[in-house]
C-alpha cells in the first residue's frame, strides 16, 4: 500500500519522501491556523454563532485540503478567504441587509457558477491566455505581498498616514519575537537545516510562551455545534436579481485569487511541465469550487486557496500529501483549537517574510531589456502587494486579499 501510494503521489518524480511532505504539511498548516479564530470573530459580526463557524471553517479547510491532495494531488491548501469574509460580514451582511443566510446562498452559487466555468473551460483558457514571463511576475508579486503581510504582521511595517506604511516601534515585544525568529530561521537555512521554517515558528512560539507574549483563552468547540449554520443557506433569497451583483464580486474575486495563487505556488514548486503548463489543471480548479459549495452549505464564506501553501513548498511539499496533511491537522483543530491559539501571529510572521523573500528569486527570469515584456512585469510586480490607507484593508489589485 505504501508503494502505491507513493507512486500515485508520483513521489519520486518529485523527489520527495513522506518525512519532508508531512513536515511541509505541519509547516502550512502552522502560518494559516490563524483562520481558525480570525474567521469565525468576522463572521460573528453578521450574527452566526462562533461555535458553528468556528467547526464549520475546520471542516470545510479539511474538505478542500483532501480534495486539492489527493485528487488534484498538488500542495496547496484551502480554507475560507480573508478579505472575502469582511465582504461577506461588513458589505453585504451588514453593509446591504442582507442576511446571512442570503449571502450564503450567494457563495453557493458563485461556487456553482465557479465549477460550470471551469467544466466549460472557461478558467483553464484564462490560465493558458497569462503570458510566461507573467508566471514570474506573479510569483514575484506575491513574494513581495507575503513578505509585506509578514513584516506588517511583526509590527515591522505599520501604517503611516503620510506615506502608507512606516517602520513600525522595535521596542514593542511582539515585534522584537518576530525579528528574533526571522534570524532563527534565516540561521538555520543558512546551515541548511531540514525544517527550518518550522523549527523557527515552534522556537518563537516557545520564546512567546517564556516572556508572557501568549494571549488565549481556551474554549471548547464541538462538531455538533455546525447545526446552527449547516445547510441554513437561502437560496430563494439569493437568485433574486438584486442579488446578482454579491455573486459576480465573490465569484471574481475567487477566480483570480486563485489563479494568482496557483500561478506563484506552482512556479516556485516547479510543477510547471516542459511545456509549461499545469498538469491536472481541471482537477485543481474543481477542488476548489467544490470547496466554496461545501463550505457554504456548512456555514462560512467562500474557501479559496491559500498563498500561505507556499511555506510548506520552501520547506520541501511537492505532492498531494502536504494537502492532506494540513486537511488532517484542521479536523484536529476542531477538538484541539484551543491550543492552536498557543502559537501568535508574531511568531509566524517571519515565516512568511522568509517565504515571501525566496519567492522574489524569480525575477531573473524576466527579460528587463525587452519593454513589451518588462512593462507588464513590473506593473504586475508593483500592483499585487498594494497596500490602501486603511487599518486592515490590504488589497492585492482591486479584489480583497486573505488578511
């Protein structure tokens, strides 16, 4: 069983090994668990219970991590999408009245709408139709806007009203635990240390825990609360043409943050074939608009994927059983989330920032000297990581970001 296994996730023409795929998978897990708490605090605000979109993010993570892994078989994991949950809360829920049944009526169909374009062909024409020097630009984008979410979220980079951003107080402890865990794990991948990157999360995490830097407080979840919003959708509610215009934002949205997504995380997995082109493209695009129905119709907003998933790519994940592995981890979060709680966003944050910096590598592939060429590139480049004036709205082009 554990040679067919191996090679239906086609392990050694990855050259990978269950050691390194279920520590990349740990390693992704550990830089997106924050969607456990941040996810169900957002959606409270529409009136859901906490307890039911807290079981129903876990759940519907795990579906589509099982789906990417081990039917697309590629590294990357899902879950609900920031950004696409603020929309979801404070532009339709509370923004237009909606109520959130209606809105969830709106994922779903989005997500149908999601998996017929991707039937028709549709989403995969738009994938061949992105120029190749475009796939470095968007890796490198995306680098730049990890790299940007990790040192805003060390308090590195704060917001300034006069130019954007600004360097943030290097005398607050948070962000002193988030530059010594950027030198950890800069360290140890200096000396080539297998599982660097989770090492140097887990080690700023303990660090946190001696100096008092640990803020949670524990709570019970349990499976059986996801009745309160599972299959509460209203879809009467939702096919009325007013509504009409929430569907294309959430359906747009999740196309190209998606695509963006498996454009960078592919480039830097190199899972790209000879002809550059992305095998078992439609299995990965059907994941994930299955994904967005599943989690609609258990309770929370649409389930994109996640840029995070490029963590465990630096730290070795090559096939599916990364995917799986995080899907594993999230429904033990269910029963465990709690502890999840224990590692702070602070000590993750270098994680990212060190993700985001070996993803920029791939400028070197775009020829700076040809401007059809380099023109496009650099806007493509400059627009992904865009920060706007406010506090917390990040935005990557004009569609709402997972942050």
């Amino acid at each position: 069983m554990k040679r067919r296994l191996e090679r239906y996730f086609e392990f050694a023409e990855l050259k990978t090994n269950w050691r390194t795929e279920i520590l990349a998978g740990v390693t992704t897990f550990v830089t997106m668990a924050y969607i456990i708490f941040v996810n169900p605090s957002i959606l409270h605000e529409t009136g859901m219970p906490i307890a039911a979109v807290t079981a129903a993010t876990c759940l519907c993570s795990a579906v589509g991590c099982f789906l990417m892994g081990a039917f697309a078989r590629y590294p990357i994991a899902l879950a609900p999408g920031m950004g696409l949950n603020a929309y979801f809360t404070y532009s339709v829920v509370k923004g237009m009245g909606v109520p959130w049944e209606t809105a969830l009526g709106a994922v779903f169909i989005s997500g149908v709408a999601f998996l017929i374009l991707t039937l028709v062909g549709v989403r995969q024409m738009i994938v061949a139709a992105i120029p190749l020097e475009l796939y470095a630009a968007v890796a490198v984008g995306i680098g730049f806007f990890i790299a940007f979410i990790g040192l805003r979220n060390a308090g590195i980079v704060v917001a300034n009203p006069a130019t954007l951003v600004g360097i943030g107080d290097f005398r607050n402890p948070n962000t002193l635990l988030s530059v010594f865990g950027l030198l950890l794990i800069s360290a140890l991948l200096a000396w080539n240390v297998r599982g660097a990157i989770l090492i140097g999360v887990l080690g700023s995490a303990g660090a946190a825990a001696v100096f008092g830097l640990v803020h949670w407080q524990p709570q019970v979840y349990s499976f059986s609360s996801i009745t309160a919003t599972a299959f509460k959708l209203n879809l009467g509610a939702a096919l009325k043409i007013g509504i009409l215009e929430i569907v294309f934002v959430f359906l747009f949205v999740d196309l190209f943050d998606n695509i963006g997504t498996l454009l960078a995380v592919g480039k830097k997995a190199r899972l790209f074939n000879e002809a550059r082109q992305i095998p078992r493209i439609n299995r990965i695009l059907l994941a994930d608009a299955t994904s967005t129905m599943v989690g609609s119709l258990a309770g929370t907003s649409t389930v994109v994927s996640y840029i995070e998933s490029a963590a465990g790519v630096v730290a070795g994940g090559r096939s599916g059983v990364t995917a799986i592995v995080v899907g594993l981890l999230f429904l033990m979060a269910l029963f465990v989330a709690p502890m999840v709680g224990v590692v702070p966003g602070a000590a993750t944050a270098p994680a990212l920032i060190v993700v985001g910096s070996m993803m920029i590598s791939h400028v070197s592939e775009i020829d700076w000297a040809d401007p059809p060429i380099a023109i496009p590139a650099f806007l493509t480049i400059a627009a992904i990581p865009r920060p706007t004036a406010s506090r917390t709205d990040w935005r990557w082009g004009s569609s709402p970001t997972r942050f």
